[in-house]
C-alpha cells in the first residue's frame, strides 16, 4: 500500500478480489487471463463468431448445432440464452461476455463431449448454467456472476462425467449445485469433479447436492463420485437454517448420495450460515419423501477461519435413513486441528464458536489428525 494506492504483481493468471473495510458490494474483481490460443477463423463453417461488439440473436436465443464452435472474442456481449440440445463434440470458447439473457444464459440437455472455455457470464434472469441428462462436459476458466433470485451458478442434473475447472463464480443462489430427477429430466449423477475454483454466494450454498430426485420407490436414482479438490469460499449467507452449509448435502426425494470428497478446501470467514450440513431430509417445501441415505464421505485437508459459522449439522432420519462412514481429516479451525477424544458426546465442540451437532442416526463419523489417518 502507498496513499490509497494498492500494487501488487500476479505471478500467472488468477482470479483476485480485493476488497477493503468488508464492503462485500462494492469491490473489485479482477481476472487475469492465459493468453489466447489456436482462436478460431472467421468465416469458418464449422464456427458461430461473434467479434466485439454488441450481439443479439432472434428471439435472445442462439442454438448451437453439434460439432461447432461459439467463439466470443475480446469484446464481444452476447445477449442471449446460449442453447446446446442434443448435440455433441460443440464448444462455446473465448473471451466475451454473455449479458443479461432473459432467463438462464445457458442450457445443455442430453448433449456429449461440450467444452465451455473463457467466457464470462453477467445478470442473468434465474440460472448461470443448468446441465440436464448430459455426459463427458467441461467447464473451465468460466467468471459468472447473478444478482437475482435463483440465480444459481451451475445446477447439474441426472448427469455423468463433467469436470468443473478453473472457475469463478458469484452467485445470487448455490453456486454448485447437484441433482438427479427434477421436471422431465432423470437419471442419476456420477463421476463429478470441481477443482481450483473460486466460491461466493450470496444467498444459499456454495456447494449443495441431493435436495432434488425422484420420490417413486421403484425408481429411486443416485450421486455418487462427487470430488470437490483445491476450492476457494469466500462467503456464504444464508438466513434459513435448513438451507445453510458452505458444504452441504442434503439427500432426499429417495436420493442415495454416496463416495463424496473435500479435499484442500480454504473457507473464509462467511457472513451467516453453517461450515458443514449433512442430513437425510423431507422438507414438504422442495420434496415428497425422505433421502434413502449418505454413506461414504471424506473431508480432508479443510481450514475455516473466522468467527461466523452457525452449529454444523450431520444427521440422519431414522434408523433406515441414516448418515454413515464420514471422516474428517486434518480439519482445522482458527488454526487448531479437530480429532476425536474418548467417549464422543452427540454435541462436537468443534472450537471457537463452530460447534457440530450429530444426531444418533450418524454411524461411524470420525475426526482424524493426518498422522492418525496415515496409520489406519
């Protein structure tokens, strides 16, 4: 600092917020791009480009057919819903802007082998991206930020083997959320991977999974393989106890949500809400039936600093409907490592104003220092 004058130097390209005096709503974002490779040729048939400027297709919808490339250059807004349906091998790269759409700026149903790459997302009405009934996806470098009510970042439903890379996400809903069955999309989600990405919301979760699935008991549906590695949460405000969580997962609606991973994840001091909420759920607002299950979850290597964190949750319903196998590794708050000690009461006092309450259908939760972990 010199004056009022900031400086400092980005050794790569990285995402920065700086912030000053806690001013959530007014700071500066700031994005540091790679340098642009292999850009597309205008004029190529295989490619939709749109140069700098100010686009607006008919209607505010662009479909993109299989084996095409959108790309937005440098200065480039798009005002539009950008629609891949039924389509594969397409990608929308580059380093514009999708502005305003007049509902979620993106969707991609029952498509293959799409790459989103570069762009940034700005006010969309409801969603940033929704992904239904897809497989082998990704979705790196992407900033996307919403203002208004369900504005989630990128919902996710009945869908197999995307990875989440990269990104930045500011949202006016959950930032990352998983589901199977919801409207006319079914199926379950697997092979899920988020990693060295940037988390804020401003209302609701940062990460959240289960809530949404199919109640019919003879087609219950799944989450599995959900990996969270190397993630930034900035904030997280949420008012509504049951819809707290930096880390939430919330099964119900028959859901099994199973083999889920935290690894290195930095949580910064949030503005009102839970560190962690794992419960089998049938909450009458969102669902018809209870969860069938969690089962299998690792959290290692998670450091939360700060003095906000409401009571943390892990819970099951009943004896059939339990919560089972979660370990936490190396979870340290405000600097101090949480490990078991001796006969464990159903109250965790996890330090410093971040208790954790588990009830008695939780089964064998553990809290492990890395050296005992190592041993097991």
């Amino acid at each position: 600092m010199r004056g009022d004058t900031a400086r400092f130097t980005l050794d790569r390209p990285r995402n920065v917020v700086v912030q000053v005096d806690d001013k959530t709503f007014d700071c500066l974002h700031l994005f540091a791009n790679p340098i642009e490779q292999d850009v597309p040729a205008e004029g190529d048939k295989h490619v939709m480009y749109f140069g700098p400027g100010l686009h607006t297709p008919p209607n505010g919808e662009l479909h993109v057919p299989s084996n095409t490339t959108v790309y937005l250059a440098p200065g480039a807004v798009l005002v539009s819903v950008v629609r891949f349906e039924g389509v594969e091998n397409s990608r929308l790269i580059g380093r514009g802007v999708i502005y305003n759409s007049k509902s979620g700026a993106m969707f991609m149903g029952k498509c293959q082998n799409v790459t989103i790459d570069g762009v940034m997302i700005l006010n969309p009405r409801y969603h940033n991206i929704r992904i239904a009934e897809c497989q082998n996806l990704t979705i790196k470098n992407l900033r996307a930020f919403s203002r208004e009510g369900w504005g989630d970042g990128i919902q996710l439903y009945c869908s197999e083997n995307v990875t989440i890379d990269g990104c930045f996400l500011r949202t006016s809903d959950d930032c990352i959320a998983l589901y199977t069955h919801r409207w006319d999309f079914y199926g379950d989600t697997r092979n899920i991977t988020v990693k060295n990405t940037s988390l804020w919301a401003d209302v609701a979760h940062t990460i959240n999974m289960g809530v949404h699935g199919n109640p019919d008991p003879d087609n219950h549906e799944m989450l599995e393989n959900l990996n969270f590695e190397n993630i930034d949460i900035l904030d997280h405000r949420e008012p509504q106890v049951n819809a707290q969580g930096c880390m939430a997962i919330n099964a119900a609606d028959g859901n099994l949500v199973r083999d889920v991973r935290f690894d290195n994840i930095r949580v910064e001091d949030f503005r009102w809400g839970q560190l962690f909420h794992m419960r089998v759920i049938n909450n009458p607002r969102w669902n018809k039936a209870a969860g069938r299950g969690i089962e299998n979850v690792y959290v290692k290597d998670v450091s939360y600093n700060g003095k906000n964190a409401d009571v943390s949750i892990v819970a099951g319903t009943d004896a059939e409907h339990t919560v089972k196998d979660v370990t936490f590794e190396n979870l340290r708050v405000n600097g101090r490592v949480i490990r078991d000690s001796g006969d464990k009461p159903r109250w965790y006092l996890a330090s410093d104003g971040v208790p954790m309450f588990v009830n008695e259908h939780v089964q064998n939760l553990r809290f492990l220092t890395t050296e005992e972990a190592a041993i097991l």
